[in-house]
C-alpha cells in the first residue's frame, strides 16, 4: 500500500503497516520506517533529569509530548502519575488536565491512548475512567500547529524529517512560524522551538535528539534563542550506544533545558553504555546533586554567538587561544573549500574511460576509494560534462552519442533537478567546473579519523565524498602539512558532527573554521620542513612543526584518538 505523508512524498509500506508519521529515521540499511522507539530505560532517565518524579505533586504538573508515536515516553510518564495520584488519594477524574500528546497519525494515537489506559487500568483505574483519561490526553495534531497550552514537563523524541520531505506549502506555514527552521534545518528544529516557547516559568525541557545542530550552520538560530533567552541543565551524548529499540543512524544526545535564567554548573557526560545499568547509575547521580555527578561540569553554558564547544574546559580555552590569534582558511579570498560534484544518478554520470561518449565530454573522476596513504590510484573512472565552458547546460543535440548514453537511464528524467529544468533534464545536480580538473589541489574525505589531506597536483575532478582545498597564495605542500596536523584536526573536532567508532564527518563549513597562519608568517626553513614532511606523511613531525607555525610550546593534545596512517 502507500501512503501520502503530508509533508511530502508517498511512502511504500507492508500491507498492514501503520502509516509513517512524523518520527520516522533511517535503520542501517538506509530504509525508511515508521516508528523510532526510545528505550524504556533512557525514557526513565530522562524523566527523572526533568524532575517528572512519583514522589513530587505530579497533579500540579503539566506534561507534554510533542510527538509521541506509540508512546514511548508518555507511558511511563502517566504510570509515574497514576502512583503520585494515587499515593495522595487523587480521584481520577482531577488528573484531566495533567497530560498532553500529540501524533498526526491516527494509529499512533489509538495505539499510545490504548498504553495508557492499561497503565492507568493497571493503577486501580476503571476501564471507563482510563478510556476518558486517555482521549482527553492524547491528540491527533499537528504540534507545530495546532493551538496548545504552557506545560510544566516537555520530553519525546522529536520527528527527524528533512525540509526536502515536506511540502512547500507545508515547508512555507512552517518558516512563518518558526525563525529557527533556518536554511536547511531538520523539522525536528521547529520541535524545539515550540516546546520551549511552551515551557512555563518552572518548565523544563528534556530532549533524546539528534544533536547535529549544536555545531552545524542551521542550528545556528536555535543556539542563540536557548542561549539568550534559557538555561541548559545538562547535555548527555549518546553517540557511542544505542538508545533506540531499533537501529537508528541519528547519534543522538539527552539535553535538559530549563526556563529559568540561571546560570548555575552545566552537567556534561558521555555514555558508552545504554543499558539499565548504565542509565539507573546516572539518573542516581543526577538525583544526588552536582557534587555527585560523574561527567564534568562547566560553571556556564555559552553566550549567544558563541559556538556550543562540548568539550573539556582545556580544551575550550585552547580553542579560543587559537581563534583569537589566527584567521579562518578562506580569510584569504584566493584560498576556497569546496566539495566535489554530486550528479544524482551515479551509475548514469560516471563511466569508464573507455565508454561510447565523445571524449570532450569526459573528465577524469577521483573518489574517496581510489586514494589509499596519501596516493591516488587510477581507476580510469570519468565523470560526464553536461556544461559549457561558460557554465550554461550543453546544446544536447551536438552530443548524439551522449544523449544515446543517457536515454538508457531513464531516472535521470526522474530526478529533482530534471524536473525542475525540464530543458536541461540531463545535467548533473551540480555544475562541473573544467578548469578544476587540472587546478592543484588538497583533497580530504568526507568521514574520516582524521584529517586524511592528498595532493592531487592537478589530474581529477572529485567526486562528492571528497572536500578540496585550492590556493594561490599557499605552497598546497605547506598548507597540506598544517591541515594534516593534530592542531587542524582540533579545529574540525571541536565543531564537527562526531560519528560512532569515533570518526568526523567533515563538511566544506567545518573545515572552513579551521584557523592558519598567514603564509607569510610561517619562516621559509620551516615552511621547507612542514612540506618536506607532508610528502613523506611523516605525521609526527607534522604535529611538532605545527605547533611551532603556531606558537605552541609542544603539539596539541586533546581528546580524540590519532587514527593517521
């Protein structure tokens, strides 16, 4: 069967299947499913670190779950109610008012309204009592939309859906609505936004969530409005395990938000273990107070405009020491990163050297695969030219032997950007620039342990899952050395989004953070060393020579392990 998300495209599901809803993620194997659910035992943790405990008034509280699913995390909320109300002799019928949960998938909703009234049946409550209970609690809703009331407790895992899954008209009420839905921010943005602006005067926010917009460049307005207007409590990151019943790519982590301006000691702590235990432990420390908090703390959260660095203290002062002496990579405007050419239909655009296409429409393709220790091997790929040397999509017509090539992929027509340039249906999502082929240039990967930089002297296009940095002011061998250092890696560690089995995902906007000298600030004996080095890959002369173009006493140490070949 299929369903009509409204927020974007048809989704082919199982016969049966509950329609997808606004919480959907993606497994491992890259397929889109339905409903992503959170561990019991998280859940617990992340009640008990927003104060929603059996043993407070509960009845005096409102809680509230923007998108709950198959109800996750309201059900152990309303199990925890139902004891507080009970343990005070609370008649059923007072506890109206005391939960919200919305879904717009009406499976969800019966399904979450069904869990809570066994919760409710299984606390003493009758099975009328618990059914009345549950329809006022549970509604079908659009949380970014509908009307809603201040709440007291805001948790859930907010739905991960990108901008290019919604409807234009939908996408447009949205940014309306929510200026922090900024540039190409995931709907789970807007989420944050409402729930806070929710919060009442006592209100705290806890939040399981992917957690890329703390370094990226959309979650830049979000930052500012907690920064300036609430007060993070805590930031656990749970990259390194699972918190999820399936397996979800999302590296997610816990953040606590109050609406209060105080400024007291943020707690910070990572997780490698998920597990009851783990979970059970930190949810005691967190109940006994800072002085029993096993992660570190920081006596502030950060300004607005400033980055969210979550990081050792050390290493936040390092950092600033260094980005008050030095100036980003593209300060000098004749120094670029870049990022190589996505087409859209790969199996369409790329071809071997020997493919029935006339040759000018053929550059030499390098992909991430084909550079092993600093050396690129040639495996005769080519990338097609649909542009001119002007940059204007090619006379198709001229190119017979092309467009016969093409018109045996028919996804190519199929694309966004065919459809959108119907004329030009066969150019690839980006443009190709010729003259980058044989322009030198340092190429780096896009996931990587480290700052993996190659020199191609000026024989490829990249493809997409290379970055690439050109420059007519730096000798590429001087500037490869300083970026393969452990002090640019700092840089991208600080801000980058940080993958399981402790990989970065390096993107064109973490690399350009990346502090230099100025070129002619590097003395010409060590400029000839910090190159001498980088073509021999000798790595641990890289970091001390570094550190000597940067005024450091000794290479930079910080938390992340040394993964260069």
């Amino acid at each position: 069967m299929t369903y009509q998300l409204p927020f974007g495209p048809t989704v082919r599901t199982e016969p049966g299947a509950h329609p997808p809803a606004y919480d959907f993620g993606t497994r491992r194997d890259g397929e889109r499913h339905g409903v992503v659910l959170t561990k019991r035992h998280v859940v617990e943790l992340i009640l008990d670190m927003c104060g929603y405990l059996e043993d407070r008034d509960l009845v005096s509280l409102r809680f509230l779950e923007p998108a709950c699913g198959h109800g996750a995390f309201v059900t152990p909320a309303v199990e925890r109610l139902a004891r507080a109300a009970t343990r005070r002799g609370e008649p059923w019928q007072a506890l109206g008012g005391c939960v919200r949960a919305y879904d717009i998938d009406a499976d969800h909703v019966a399904a979450t309204r069904a869990a809570c009234a066994a919760a409710l049946q299984a606390a003493g409550a009758s099975s009328e009592e618990a059914g009345a209970l549950a329809r006022t609690w549970i509604q079908q809703a659009d949380f970014l939309l509908a009307p809603m009331e201040a709440a007291d407790v805001v948790v859930g895992n907010p739905p991960y859906v990108r901008i290019e899954q919604i409807a234009p008209a939908l996408l447009r009420r949205y940014r309306s609505a929510y200026s922090t839905l900024f540039d190409r921010a995931d709907l789970y943005v807007a989420f944050y936004e409402r729930s806070l602006h929710l919060l009442s005067p006592r209100g705290v926010l806890g939040f399981l969530c992917a957690d890329r917009w703390m370094r990226n460049r959309y979650g830049g307005p979000l930052r500012d409005l907690i920064a300036r207007s609430y007060s993070v409590r805590a930031h656990v990151d749970l990259h390194s395990c699972s918190p999820f019943e399936s397996e979800v790519i999302a590296y997610p982590s816990i953040l606590v938000v109050g609406r209060d301006r105080e400024t007291g000691p943020v707690c910070l702590a990572t997780m490698s273990d998920a597990s009851p235990a783990a979970c059970g432990a930190l949810a005691a420390a967190w109940r006994g107070g800072v002085g029993a908090w096993p992660g570190t703390t920081q006596p502030r959260w950060f300004d607005p405009g400033e980055p969210w660095l979550l990081a050792e203290p050390r290493e936040q002062a390092q950092l600033r020491w260094l980005e008050q002496r030095f100036l980003p990579l593209e300060h000098d405007p004749r120094t670029r990163v870049g990022i190589g050419v996505a087409t859209g239909a790969d199996d369409a655009y790329l071809v071997g050297a020997d493919a029935d296409i006339e040759p000018d429409r053929l550059l030499p393709l390098v992909r991430r695969e084909d550079i092993q220790a600093g050396r690129i091997t040639d495996a005769g790929r080519r990338v097609i030219l649909t542009f001119d040397d002007r940059g204007r999509p090619i006379d198709l017509r001229r190119y017979p032997r092309l467009a016969a090539h093409l018109d045996a992929f028919p996804r190519v027509r199929e694309r966004h950007v065919a459809r959108k340039n119907a004329a030009s249906w066969f150019r690839t999502i980006d443009r190709v620039h010729p003259a980058l082929t044989t322009t030198p240039k340092l190429l780096i990967p896009d996931i990587a342990g480290s700052l993996e930089v190659t020199l191609d002297e000026g024989r490829y296009y990249p493809h997409h899952n290379l970055y690439y940095v050109t420059s007519q002011t730096w000798d590429l061998h001087v500037l490869g050395g300083l970026l393969s250092s452990r002090v640019a890696l700092f840089f991208v560690w600080a801000y980058a989004t940080r993958m399981r089995g402790g990989y970065l995902r390096f993107q064109a906007q973490f690399l350009r953070k990346i502090r230099v000298p100025a070129p002619d600030a590097v003395p010409a004996p060590l400029a000839r060393k910090i190159a001498s080095a980088f073509r021999a890959r000798d790595f641990a002369s890289l970091d001390r020579l570094a550190a000597a173009a940067y005024g450091l006493e000794a290479p930079l140490e910080f938390s992340m392990d040394d993964r260069r070949r």
